[in-house]
C-alpha cells in the first residue's frame, strides 16, 4: 500500500494505492490516527484494486473520529469493484463519495 498526503483547497488529501485488505489496514490507520482531528479530509482511493472488510473498518473508524469533532470526510475516485463493495456493506450511504478529486474539492 502506497499513501501520499499533500493538502489542496482546505483538504489534507491522502491517496491510496494498493490493496487494502489486513496486511495493509495497520497501516492506513496509523496514517489517519495522525490526521483524524484535522477539519477536512479527503481519501483519494482512486489507486485502491481491493479492499476488504479490514479496510472497510479503518474507513468507518476514521468517519466516526471526524464526525466527533464535526469534520468533514469525503472519499473520491472508486474503482468499480470497490465501489461494488461499498453498495454491498452499505457504506455509499455512510460516505460522502465523488467521481475525482477535482469534483471533491469543487463542493
């Protein structure tokens, strides 16, 4: 798993790239234990071939820190299987999901 952070527009961008899935889950949280308290956040996943249930977690533990301290979490670029996966656990009604990154940071 690759994870770049940069920050655009009042968002820390994290893109991910890779498989998230139990090898790779410690990872990506220990990363957003680190951003977790900032205002916005946006995770590109645009790069992100699989994702499983470990990862599904990491994604609804950040949302639920953010929603502590109302911030904002928006999730961007889906590919179709893991946009197969979020329809099925539920998760497109959870998250704020856009096509790019360019339409993110546009709202």
């Amino acid at each position: 798993m690759k994870i770049k952070r940069n920050e655009d527009q009042g968002f820390v961008i994290v893109a991910l790239s890779g498989r998230f899935d139990s090898m790779t889950a410690k990872t990506v949280e220990e990363k957003f234990q680190t951003i977790q308290d900032q205002p916005r956040i946006l995770v590109n996943m645009s790069g992100v071939h699989y994702i499983s249930s470990a990862g599904l977690r990491v994604l609804l533990t950040l949302a639920k820190a953010m929603n502590r301290h109302q911030g904002l979490l928006r999730l961007c670029g889906l590919t179709e299987t893991v946009r197969e996966v979020f329809d099925i656990a539920g998760f497109t009604q959870i998250f704020q999901i856009y096509n790019s990154q360019e339409e993110a940071l546009e709202l």
